[in-house]
C-alpha cells in the first residue's frame, strides 16, 4: 500500500515524520516522501497497475496517500493519441501527445489536488486552500466540494475569465489579490503558518507535487512499458518536469522499466522564462521576473523547482526554450488543425517549442517524442479571440450557400496554418 510514514529533505537529507510540513528545519529545503524501493520491487506492481482503475490511483503504491473511494473524481489516464499529422508537419514520424485536457476540470491539476486531498483528509483538515494562476483553483474547489471540505482559493489580479468562472460555479470563497502570483503565493504561505488550513500547494506540497509522477508512470504503460526518447514538458514552478522525470526513474527503481534515457525539455513563455534564461546563460542561478505574458498558467516568476529543472535537463540532454506570444498561439492553433485538440495557452507553449526544437534538429526522426498538453482551450478563449475568422453569413438558400461557402469548404486545407 501507499501512505510512507516519513519525509526526506531534497537538499541535506534530513528525516523527518509525515506530516503537513513542507520545509526543512535544518536547511530550509523542500520536503518529498520516501519510499522502500526494494520492497515495491518485490510486489507484482505490473498486475496491480494494470487491474487497477482507469486514473491515477492504478500507481496507488507509488503514491504518498492511499485512494479514498468516497472522494475520488476518478483523475488521470488520459489518452497517449499518436499525432500523425502534426508529426508531418514537424518532420516527426513517433509524435505523441499526452492530452491532459481530459481531466475532471480540463487541466493536470487534478492528479495533484487528488493527492492533497486525500493527504487533506488523513491529516483531519476542514479547509482546502491554494495560490493558483487559475487551473488549480478549478481543481481545488471541485476536488473539495467532492471531499464536503470548505474550500479558499486565492488568484493573482487579470485571470482569463473562463477559470474564473469554473472555479466560481463550485462555490468556494474565491479571493482575488492585488499583484502577482508570486504576490499570491507569499501570502498563501503566511497565512498556511498562521491557520490550520490545507494549503494543497504550500504545506500539502509533499504530498500534492507527487501527483505529478503519474504523467512520467501513464506515458511508459501507454506506449508498453518503454521511456520514451524524448518529452517536452511546460515549466510553471517547474515541478511538474521534475516529478514526470521521477516518475519515470522510479519505474526503473521497482524493476517496470529496464533503463530511462529520456532526454528532458522544457518550455516557458518569453514573457516569463526565468528558468529558460538561465539555460542560455549556462547559469545556476534564476533571477525573479515580472511576468508579461498570455500564458497566464506559467506566470511564475520566481519558480520554486527552477533549479531542479535545471539539474533534470541539462543532466538528460535536453533544452529549456521559450516561446513569444505571437508563437504560442500560432502553437494553440497548429495543435487544433492537425489533431483536433484545444488547447489552452500553456499547451500553445508546449507546442510552440516543441515545434522550434524540431526545426533545430533536437529530435530524430524516427524518436519517440511525447509533448504534454496540460489544460483545455475553453479556458483561455482571449487568447485566440482576435485570431480566429468570423463566420460566414449567408441566408437560408442553396444559391448563397454555393455562391459563398461551397468554394471554400472546397479548397485544399493547409498543412500548417502560421
């Protein structure tokens, strides 16, 4: 079963027991949970796995908590769709993406609320809270309406309007602050030392950041049991990279996969690429930036996993790049046209680098390459409202219908679509 009983520092190494902490007392490092490998090696993992339910909880011995069936929203699992057309397109024939839009609310959130939420209830917490740039209060405040829990959740100032309003419809107190997520995020952990409330991100981040090992453990059973060569991964905080690479490198510590040379890439918003800056430079150290970008999801300046992912990268081979505004929607829209998924503006980053490493050669053709697309297009429409066409007006007859539409449902759709 899941639920470890103790908590490793990442930095120094100090023990400490499970709990709602998420900082070292000794070096103030992040705090993860610890595992006995070698007894998971000994279990049938691969038939547990592969008789379990179709979500997250199938990897439940690799998970920090157990499942609690009462609360569960059934998380994860999300089609591995082999993209043929955009492989086409961008010289690739093994492309795939792993279409997270098809979560409970639309984003990966939802692995990781899961987890706090079951981390929540363990530790007897009445109230669920987070610091989100918007699709982790969807998932907070509908995962929380599941568990009868009160739910708090607090958004930087200038979210789209679509997360807004999902997160509003499952009635939590939704509080909007002036400022930045960093802002947002500071005062969450303020308040996290003052109040005995579930923080999903501050301190339930043990437990919650490990949700996003099942992306890495999904990807190697959907394409049976293998890593694949590559994965480009967006960068918020940046842990999600991390732990999809853990995910994978666990796989090989309880005997699932024979060996992992994934190679491991990163995509920011130019307007906010801490993390892909210090890659340029050849530097360990990420300087805080004030976002200025459409992607709001990624809109971290002061990423908390930036130097992991650092470490992840460069010691895998792989690349962090960015994206302008301009190139993530032309990403949302190249996705859309040739496979048929919506995305929101970060998947339009995920693409747009996909698509800029492509082009410098980074992939070979033959690779397995999997890109991450981590939350649905309905949530961003301002994104692509200005660059969309209007419809076609036409009055109810055959005549203006062929005068009008006929010659252009007829002409050859292009390939890609700038």
């Amino acid at each position: 079963m899941a639920d470890p009983q103790q908590l490793r520092c990442r930095e120094c190494g100090a023990v400490y027991a499970a709990g709602p902490i998420y900082v070292c007392e000794k070096c103030f490092g992040p705090l993860e949970a610890i595992y006995d490998y070698e007894a998971l090696a000994r279990q049938p993992l691969r038939r547990v796995i592969e008789s379990g339910p179709p979500s997250i909880w199938r990897y439940e011995p690799l998970l920090p908590v157990n499942r609690v069936p009462e609360i569960d929203l059934s998380p994860g699992f999300t089609p591995l769709m082999r993209a043929a057309r955009l492989g086409r397109a961008l010289g690739l024939s093994s492309l795939y993406i792993k279409n997270d839009t098809m979560n409970p609310t639309w984003s990966f959130k939802d692995r990781v609320v899961a987890v706090a939420m079951a981390a929540a209830l363990r530790f007897e917490y009445e109230v669920a809270a987070c610091a989100s740039t918007g699709n982790l209060a969807n998932a907070v405040a509908a995962h929380a309406a599941r568990a009868g829990l009160r739910a708090c959740v607090f958004i930087p100032k200038g979210l789209e309007q679509g997360k807004i309003l999902a997160t509003a419809a499952y009635r939590p107190t939704l509080v909007e602050v002036e400022g930045t997520y960093d802002d947002v995020n500071r005062l969450c952990a303020e308040i996290a030392e003052e109040y005995r409330w579930a923080f999903v991100n501050v301190n339930l981040r043990p437990y919650y950041s490990e949700g996003g090992k099942t992306l890495g453990f999904e990807v190697a059973e959907q394409l049976g049991w293998r890593a694949p060569d590559h994965i480009v991964v967006p960068i918020a905080s940046g842990s999600l990279l991390v732990k999809i690479h853990k995910g994978l490198s666990e796989l090989v510590k309880v005997g699932l996969l024979d060996g992992v040379s994934t190679r491991v890439h990163g995509a920011q918003a130019a307007g906010c690429a801490p993390v892909a800056a210090a890659f340029a430079e050849h530097s360990e150290e990420i300087r805080p930036v004030k976002p200025n970008t459409i992607a709001r999801s990624l809109a971290i300046g002061t990423p908390a996993d930036g130097r992991y992912v650092l470490r992840v990268t460069r010691e895998t081979g792989g690349v962090i790049a960015a994206a302008t505004d301009e190139e993530i929607v032309a990403g949302i829209h190249l996705l859309a046209e040739t496979e048929g998924i919506f995305t929101e503006t970060a998947g339009g980053v995920t693409i747009a680098v996909l698509r800029a490493l492509a082009e410098r050669g980074t992939f070979g053709r033959d690779e397995v390459v999997v890109a991450y697309v981590t939350g649905q297009g309905l949530k961003t429409l301002e994104a692509v409202a200005s660059t969309v066409a209007a419809p076609v007006a036409i009055r109810p007859t055959l005549r203006d219908f062929e005068r009008h539409v006929l010659d252009l449902v007829a002409a050859p759709r292009d390939q890609v679509h700038a």
